[in-house]
C-alpha cells in the first residue's frame, strides 16, 4: 500500500464490533491527517467522535491512534493538501484542487478533518 493510503479500523458506535474504511493520509507541515470526502455524515468519523478518537491505522504496520479533530477554522490547508493525495476525492469537493485558500475557508465547516496522534 502506498504510504498514503491505509485502512482505518474504529470500534462501530453501534455494533461495538472494529469496522474497517480505507482511506487516504495527507500530511501537512509535518503532521498527518484524515479528511471526511463525505462530510459530516461519514460512518467513520460519528464512530471516532464516539470512541474518543481512539483507531488502528493499517498500512503495512499496525498502528494505534488518536485521531484528534480540527476546528474548522484550521482546516483549509489540509483540506486543499488532502485533494493533492486523493484524486478520489475531488468530485466530492465543490472547488478545484489548485483553487485559492479562501474557498477552501468557504467550505472547511462542512469536511471534518483529524489530526493523526500516537494513542498513548
């Protein structure tokens, strides 16, 4: 797997059982972080908001985590960082990837994003 892409395995809110989301890392002056490309209602950021945060990251290693959100104030430059890394996520993005920083402000309520920490 390339470093960027890992799978995301949370304990479901409601199954208690670890589900598992691929996903995409972007990394932004030299801390690591995960973007919602769907928004709010992503399965798995209301399952790290219920579990604290805690989370595996797999990508060729086990990982534990603590994925720690972003006020959406500080989100446009990962925002705009994440689509460099996620081709996929674009169509779900309403501005380009090489768009100014301000439309990224316009839209960073709207895209959770969590910093990647070690779960100590």
């Amino acid at each position: 797997m390339p470093r960027r892409s890992a799978a995301l395995e949370i304990r479901g809110r409601k199954s208690g059982r670890i589900i598992s989301f691929p996903v995409a890392i972007t990394q932004h002056r030299g801390e690591r972080y995960l973007v919602a490309m769907l928004g709010e209602k992503t399965n798995w950021v209301r399952n790290a908001r219920a579990a604290d945060g805690r989370a595996v990251l797999r990508h060729g290693v086990r990982e534990d985590v603590r994925l720690v959100e972003v006020v959406p104030g500080e989100r446009a430059a990962i925002l705009r960082s994440y689509l460099q890394v996620a081709p996929g996520a674009r169509p779900h993005f309403p501005v380009d990837r090489r768009a100014p920083l301000a439309e990224f402000e316009r839209i960073a309520d709207r895209y959770p994003v969590f910093r990647i920490t070690p779960a100590s």
